[in-house]
C-alpha cells in the first residue's frame, strides 16, 4: 500500500463543488464583515467552508453538529471562566470539562471536538477580546446558514450514478444466476457447474460486504437474490 493513498482519494471532487465551496466561504466573509464590523469573521468562513458538502442532508447535518458544538463549548467556556477566572490551568479544566460535556450528552464526533475548542477560544482568546463569545456564536450560525444555502441554490447535488451502478450490478447479478437457476432445473448439469455456482454464490455474497458501508439495503437485497438460486439448487437435488 502506498503511504500517500492514507491521505489522498482515488478522484477528484467535482469543480462544482469547489466553486460551492469558495462562493459559501466568500459569501460568509463579507457577510460577517457587515455584521461585525472591525473584525476579520474567520469562525465564520471556516463554518461555511466545512458545511458545504457532496449533499444538502450531509450538510444541514454538518451545520447542526458544528452549531450545537460552538453554543455548547462557548457556554460551557464562559461559565468556568466566569466562575474560576482565565488561569492556564482553568484552561485546561475547561477542556477536560468540555469533552466530558460531549461524552456525557452522546454527540456526533464533529460535535463533540467543536465543545472543547470553543471553550478554549473563550478562555483564551475571550479574554482580550470583548464579546468574542457572542460574536463567535453568531459568526458559526452565519456561516452554517450561508453554507446549507449556497449547497441548496448552486445546483443541489443529486449522486444518481452510484446508485445507478448498484442497480445495474446488482440486475445483471440477477439475471446471471436466474439463468444459471433456470438451466440447473430444466435439465442434469455436471457436479462441477454445481460447485461453479455455489462459489460464485459465495464471490458475490464477499463482494456485498465489501459495499456494506455504501448501501445497506442494496446489500441485504443482494444477499436475499443470490441466496435464492443456491436454495432453488438445493431443492432440486433432493428430487428423487
């Protein structure tokens, strides 16, 4: 295995999705700028640079997770610095704080890795700067907000072709094995056609698991298709 393929993708992403990506983030910027005047909205432009994603659902999702982690870490960053002050080492109970917050509460990891980042920025970057967590807040929600919108207004993505080429593979694997099916019953095939079928049954069945993480249902449909023609086998075997 290459040491680059552990950091590198098999293709590239779409030049749509680039432009998407750069016009959410720009978007974001000058809006914020508008908004909060005399600060440079970076938490903004990285909150819509990280919303924008292959899908609409995937990024509402990603806008929740990376929202509901700021709120949380800026709350949870404000009321111990509050309470215990801004010490180095108040810095480091906030953080230990905040990633039990996340723990205890069951959030997504995008969630949770936003709690203890925001409760730093607070304790760290808050103190020398005046309604940093209010603005923090505010700039994540303009951000997600121009990202979701961005996604839904250029183009929404629609990834019909994987699903495509799963349907295609997953008919033709049908159409194989009920041929194969139809001939087995129809009239005496060799022991060795048999055993063809069964490891055929059994490539493919292997070949399911491997797109387990890619489409569940196709998966279990598969499963049921190919299992059909084995049992069928079975059955005509013990015709006497």
């Amino acid at each position: 295995m290459r040491l680059t393929s552990s950091f590198t993708v098999p293709s590239r992403p779409p030049v749509l999705q680039l432009v998407k990506t750069a016009a959410a983030t720009v978007v974001t910027w000058l809006l914020a700028a508008l908004i909060f005047p005399g600060t440079l909205p970076v938490f903004g432009a990285i909150a819509a640079l990280l919303v924008v994603a292959p899908s609409v659902n995937q990024s509402f999702s990603k806008a929740m997770e990376r929202s509901v982690g700021v709120i949380i870490g800026v709350i949870v960053g404000s009321v111990i610095g509050t309470v215990l002050g801004g010490d180095s080492l108040i810095v480091l109970l906030a953080i230990v704080a905040a990633i039990a917050v996340g723990w205890v509460v069951r959030l997504t990891p995008a969630s949770a890795v936003q709690i203890p980042i925001s409760a730093m920025l607070v304790l760290s970057v808050g103190a020398v700067t005046p309604n940093y967590a209010l603005d923090r807040i505010l700039e994540t929600l303009v951000g997600a907000a121009v990202g979701v919108v961005v996604n839904i207004a250029i183009v929404p993505p629609v990834a019909l072709a994987p699903a495509e080429r799963a349907v295609g593979d997953l008919t033709a694997q049908l159409a194989a094995g009920l041929d194969d099916l139809a001939d087995a019953l129809q009239s005496p095939v060799p022991r060795r056609r048999l055993d063809e079928m069964l490891i055929t049954r059994g490539s493919c069945r292997r070949c399911s698991a491997r797109r387990r993480r890619r489409s569940r249902p196709a998966r279990s449909r598969c499963a049921s298709i190919h299992a059909a023609p084995v049992t069928a086998i079975g059955c005509w075997r013990s015709i006497p």
